[in-house]
C-alpha cells in the first residue's frame, strides 16, 4: 500500500510516529507539537482508539488534548472492520486537522483497519495536509510494511521479524517502537535484512519523529531514534539462513538520533540540530 498522490496545489500533511510512553502530563511536547502544527486551540483532532482494549483509551487522549486547549477532539469507537466502512466515521476523518491513533496491538490495527474506507480516507486526508500522529502500534501501522512481531535482542536471525502490511503513509520507511526499552534492535535489523531498500526507524518512548512534506523529519523527545539503511547492503546471508540462526549484514548504514537531530529522507542523510549545526559552521 502506498501514499496517496498529492494534487496539484496542496501538500502532504506530517507523518509523526512516536515510540509509545509519550510525556502526557509535565512536558508533553510530543503531543503539543502535534497539537500546534493541526491549529492549536483551532484544531480539529480525531483519536483512533482501535489498537487498544481498555475502554477509556479515546477519552483518555480527549482529555489530554482538551487540557492542551484543543475545544474541538473526539474519539472514533472503531471495533469492528464493519466500523471502518461507516460512511459517518469516514467523514469525520475528512474534517479532522489531526488524526491520532493510540497503542495496543498492531495486529488488531492492521486487520479492523486494512483495506477499509476509514483506511483509504486517512491515506487520502493525509495528501491534503491532514496530519496524522501515532503512538506505539499507532506508529508502526503507518508504513507500507508493518513490524507486528519479533525477537528481542542486538543480532539480527531469521524470523526475527514479522511483518504486515500497514497503512501505507510512507513505502520508504519500516518502524519499530518502545525500541531501546524493549531491546528490539535484532528485530529491526532482521526486518531490514527482509528489504534492503527500506530504512529501518526505531524510536524510543517518549521520542517522535514528525516527517515533513518534503521528506525531512526532526526527532521530538526524551529518547533516541535510531537509523538503520541498508540501501548499499554489499553482502546478506539472509537468503540462506536456516531457522533462528543469525543473519550477516555488511555494509549497513547505522546513524543514532536525538532531541533537535534532523534526516533527509530522500538523500539519507543525518544533520545535527541547527543550532549545533551553525555553530560547526563558525568554526
């Protein structure tokens, strides 16, 4: 699945995975960004609680929003992929300056959401400016290719990953979340091994990314966001790796990331904060 195209005259709206534990109360600053970049106390915001079985998940995240002066936030009660074709559901995701999909389980996302309406709309919303923020498995559904599962730990092995198909806002990413927390960075490798071509995003709790229409993004948060290219992979033994046992990876691209730090996208390159980075030049 992959983004839907921009029209002539508009601009895609920011794409911003957050690795799950965001700040909610003393520093929220994921969470205020986002509110801020979708109209602030203007805001339209629209919460996605379906990745979750706790029954107060969206009114939950509507009380944070309000507290952060959105007037105007309500959650969709998606529990069914009967749901998700629900016209009205759909059209409320239409209005939306901002549509943030909570945590839970990424497999509960991808098979109530996949290939639905409500699932269409948020592709389509999203390349009229419509921002879309998500947490924990609300992050990694966002990619064309979704991590679901996998072991913890530093190598990469085979079957150290599990994948499926995700909402389809980028095609050039694969992302991972609660990452240093949970120890995931074999999975992440094991994941890239699957598709050299992809950049493999794992993002810590508490840390964000928030992707640009132009392909950069700016980490946001407490924590570290690491970088995993292998677009010029010289050697793989994945191919040929029996069951558990690790995978070779030469070649790979590793770049480590924190609050400030930005990526390019499209060149794959790091640069540090821009304060950092003017200072460099000074010298």
């Amino acid at each position: 699945m992959c983004p839907a195209n921009v029209e002539d005259g508009q601009q895609r709206g920011y794409i911003i995975p957050i690795g799950g534990a965001e700040n909610k109360d003393d520093n929220p600053s994921i969470l205020k960004k986002f509110t801020e970049i979708s109209g602030g106390s203007e805001a339209r915001i629209v919460i996605i609680p379906t990745a979750s079985r706790l029954d107060d998940t969206g009114e939950n995240y509507e009380k944070i929003f309000i507290n952060l002066g959105v007037e105007m936030v309500s959650h969709i009660p998606i529990v069914s992929r009967e749901d998700c074709n629900n016209p009205e559901f759909a059209k409320r995701c239409e209005d939306a300056t901002g549509i943030f999909i909570t945590g839970g389980n990424q497999l509960r996302l991808s098979t109530i959401l996949g290939g639905t309406v409500v699932a269409q709309t948020i592709r389509k919303v999203n390349a009229r400016g419509v921002h879309i923020a998500g947490t924990s498995a609300g992050a990694s559904i966002m990619s064309q290719h979704m991590i679901t599962g996998g072991e913890s730990g530093q190598s990469p092995t085979e079957g150290g990953a599990t994948l499926a198909p995700g909402l389809g806002l980028s095609n050039v990413l694969i992302i991972d979340q609660h990452f240093s927390q949970r120890n995931r960075l074999g999975r992440l490798l094991s994941a890239v091994a699957l598709n050299p071509f992809l950049m493999g995003v794992g993002i810590d709790e508490d840390t964000s990314i928030f992707i640009a229409p132009d392909d950069t993004f700016e980490v946001v948060g407490s924590g570290g966001v690491t970088i995993i290219d292998g677009s010029d992979l010289k050697y793989s033994s994945a191919h040929g790796t029996t069951s558990n046992n690790s995978i070779g990876l030469l070649g790979l691209k590793l770049d480590m990331l924190n609050d400030g730090c930005r990526f390019d996208l499209n060149k794959r390159e790091a640069y540090p904060p821009i304060d950092v980075e003017q200072d460099i030049c000074k010298l």
